[in-house]
C-alpha cells in the first residue's frame, strides 16, 4: 500500500515538475491563437467562482448585486470602445458572435454581401452558407495585403445588402482601416449593413464606433488575457439581431442562457489593463517584432509579408525558402519555442492555405509561411533567443536537404 502510494505521488511530481519546467523555459510565441490570462483577470474569475456565484438573473439579494457587477462590466467594454449607442451582446466566444451577425441578415432584401477572401472561417463558412438562402457572395482579393476604400468602392452598389470586412487579418496581421471605410461607404449606401471581426485588433488597436457607421462587431477575450470561453459583439441596433439561441431572456433575450459571469468579470478587468497601456503596448511590441525581422533578415531567403505601418505589429507572417513550415514549427517547439503555421481553428484542415493564396501567394510560399504573434508578456531576450533558434534549425533543414 505504501509503495502504491509512493509511486503515485512520483508520478504525480514528475508531471507537476514537468510543468513548471516547461512555463519557465518556454517561449510562447503564438499569441494570435490565444494569451496568458492577467492575474487581475484570474482573480476576478475566481472571486466569481468562489464567492459571487449567484445567478444573476435571479430576484434575490445576492442575484441584484451580481447583476450590477456584470453590467457595470459591459460598460467597462462600451466605454474601452467609445460607443455611443447601441449595446455589448455577450457570447461564449467570437466564432458564436460572427455566426449570430451572419444569421441576422439572412432576411434582409438586398441578397448580395460583399466581403474578402481572407476572413476568419468563423465568418468566411456562416457567409458562405447564405448561397443556398439566395445570396451571391463577392469577395475581393487583397493587392498588396491591405484592403482599401477603393477596393470596396469598386464592386459595391446599391444592389448590396451586406460588407464585412476584417479589421485585423488573424494570419498575415494587416490591418484593414474599418472605421473610416464605414465612414465613406454609410454616405453612398446608408442602408447597407457593415460588420467587422474585431478579434486581432480588439485591445491593441484603439477602436472608437461613436460614429455608429459600424452596425456589428465581434470580440473574443482569450485573444486579450481573458479566459476562453468568453465573446462579445456590439450591435449598433438591436433590433437587427436574430438570436441563434432562444430559451431565456439573458442578454436583451437576444442570446438565452445563464451567463458566463467569472468569464465577463475577468474580460472586464482585462480591458481596463489594456485601456491603460494600449499605446505603450502597441510600441513596446513593434520593437520586438522589428528585432525579431531584423534577426531573420541576416538568413538568406527570407520573406516577410508583414512589414511596415499597414501590419500589426502583434502578428509577423514570415516564409522561409524550401522549408515546410510545419516541419519548422515540430523542431521548434523542442526547443520549446512555440509558433504556428496558420490560424489555430484552422491548422488541423490546413485551411490557412485559402488565406494565403486569398493574398496572392503561391501554394508553395503558402506551405512555407509561419506565424509569430507577440504580446507584451513577451521580452526581447526571448524574442532575440526564439529569433537564433529559429535561424539555427532553418540553416538544420536546409543542410538536410542538400
């Protein structure tokens, strides 16, 4: 029995060791597919779990309280992005909240939606799937990785019903400026609704809809250190929302069931982080990407697609010549240096190769592309010692092949 005993708790040390060694030597460098979740944030979920786990839809004290907690936590949100009018609509997370933005214009009369050939699948398959409800979808190409005012201009008219376009792309990190293309294309076609997955620009972009040309947008708070579990979209009118889940009244009965409050709770205390140390954040981490192409540069066939003031600086889509990016990012991480290949919803299908050829790149370029995504939990001598391995096992593979 003792021995039994024994052996478990060695197991059970050498698993726990195992772990602590693998956060204090790792680097994580795929920040786009999630985050760390701030202590602050953590701390705020687990107040909820432990001590105010009411249910805030309930009539009693403790319920009436909570409900304050929370909605003082949807307009820590509204406040972060300026709005003005209309509402926060919580979801479990963004893929649900572009699905419900979708599903709400299944109705509308103009049955043509204009949109691009690289969003997120969360947007890109709900969209797609309206072609069987009567739409024609149009998508425009990205020339030169940033999508402009004129590339909408050029194929929307009247007969359109629907724009959605990415404010931040989640695989190359370029930036589409949504607020003032909203802007110009409300006062051709006022009609028209305008959404946009906010994901990769929501808490690192400032983002202001006081104007209220922009009808949705979609949020996700893993991407921002909060939790997983935990979305939100605003919608400039409510009253164009067709829930996809009917059953209770919870958020304005636009999304029934209990809501997730450590989730909300902990999203909140993270945008007052981020609301904070947007600008310092944004500056901090565009030197770790500039340092980090700067080191890639000194390798010979190197290309970088995501260079410059129209790309975030949190995302740095790089290719690497004749390396699979897949065999790149296995030698890594034993190494424990962790990136990607592409959007980790989409990895597995390797659907990332729609996104990358939707940019102009060939298949070939397309299999050879990785991502580095940063955020400012990471430090340069991480990001100057992620940059060596890198260099150290492309210079392994290529000597491989010879």
């Amino acid at each position: 029995m003792i021995k039994q005993v024994l052996v478990t708790f060695l197991l059970l040390f050498t698993q726990l060791y195992n772990i602590i060694e693998l956060v204090r030597f790792m680097i994580y460098l795929d920040n786009c597919a999630t985050t760390k979740v701030y202590k602050e944030a953590m701390e705020a979920a687990l107040h909820a779990f432990e001590v105010t786990y009411a249910n805030p839809s309930s009539i009693h004290k403790a319920g009436f309280l909570l409900r304050n907690d929370f909605e003082e936590a949807r307009e820590c949100i509204k406040k972060f992005l300026n709005i003005k009018s209309g509402e926060i609509i919580f979801t479990s997370c963004a893929s649900e909240a572009n699905n419900i933005i979708v599903n709400s214009i299944k109705d509308i009369k103009k049955k043509k939606i204009l949109t691009t050939a690289v969003e997120h699948q969360a947007m890109n398959k709900p969209i797609d799937n309206l072609v069987v409800c009567g739409f024609e979808v149009i998508k425009i190409h990205p020339k030169g990785g940033q999508i402009t005012l004129d590339d909408v201009l050029t194929k929307l008219d009247d007969s359109f019903g629907f724009l959605s376009l990415m404010h931040v792309n989640n695989e190359v990190g370029s930036i589409t400026r949504v607020e003032s293309i909203a802007r110009e294309v409300k006062k051709l076609y006022p009609d028209i609704i305008f959404a946009t997955d906010a994901v990769q620009a929501f808490g690192k972009l400032r983002i202001d809809l006081s104007e209220g040309n922009i009808d949705f947008l979609s949020m996700s708070g893993h991407k921002v250190h909060a939790p997983k579990g935990i979305g939100c979209f605003y919608a400039h009118d409510t009253h164009l929302v067709k829930p996809l889940i009917y059953g209770g009244e919870q958020e304005f009965s636009l999304r029934a069931g209990t809501e997730n409050v450590p989730g909300v709770l902990a999203l909140a205390e993270a945008v007052k982080i981020l609301d904070k140390n947007l600008e310092n954040n944004y500056k901090y981490v565009n030197n770790l990407k500039n340092k980090m192409i700067a080191s890639l540069k000194e390798l010979d066939g190197v290309n970088v697609h995501s260079e410059g003031e129209g790309y975030s600086p949190y995302v740095l889509s790089v290719a690497f010549d004749n390396i699979k990016a897949e065999v790149l990012v296995h030698i890594l991480e034993q190494e424990e240096v962790y990136i990607s290949t592409s959007s980790a919803c989409s990895s597995k299908q390797k659907k990332h190769m729609r996104v990358l050829e939707g940019y102009g790149y060939s298949e070939k370029e397309a299999e050879e592309t990785v991502r580095i995504s940063f955020s400012e939990m990471n430090t340069e001598e991480e990001v100057l010692k992620a940059a060596e391995l890198i260099k150290k096992a492309v210079k392994f593979i290529r000597s491989v092949k010879k």
